[in-house]
C-alpha cells in the first residue's frame, strides 16, 4: 500500500488530488511517537530534519500516515 507521489498529484486533475487528500489520514506527533515508540522530540527531530513529511497546522504538525510507513520502510531496508 503506497500513497500518492509527487509526480501523481502534478498529473492528477484538481477532482483526483481532492479525493486523495480525503483519502490521507493525517497523525499527531503524539500518535507518530506512540506508533514508532519513540519520544515526541524524536518525532520533531525527524520533522524538522526532513526524514519525516510532516503539514504545520498553526503551531503543531500533522504527519500523513503514509509518510510514517514509507520512513519506517526505508528504515528497514538500511538495516536489512
């Protein structure tokens, strides 16, 4: 299961790009913590470093959910 890419959403019309984003469930840091079990901060240092996708809604962000299993895929494949 993949979420959309940036190539898709440029060559999707304005009615496909909308259904996706209805599509996408969008997680707090808490959420993403609690997910991976690691701490909050880890979560922002991954946000603000640019591992982890993540939208500002005012002052905290969201991480679509996709976002954590592509990192966590990409996490595996280092190690393996």
């Amino acid at each position: 299961m993949t979420g959309p890419t940036q190539t898709d959403a440029a060559t999707a019309g304005p009615a496909q790009t909308e259904e996706r984003l209805s599509e996408v469930r969008f997680l707090t840091v808490a959420e993403v913590a609690t997910l991976m079990r690691v701490s909050k901060m880890t979560v922002y240092r991954l946000v603000h470093g640019g591992e982890l996708s993540a939208v500002r809604v005012g002052r905290s962000f969201r991480v679509p959910e996709h976002a954590v299993h592509n990192y966590l895929r990409g996490a595996f494949g280092q190690t393996a």
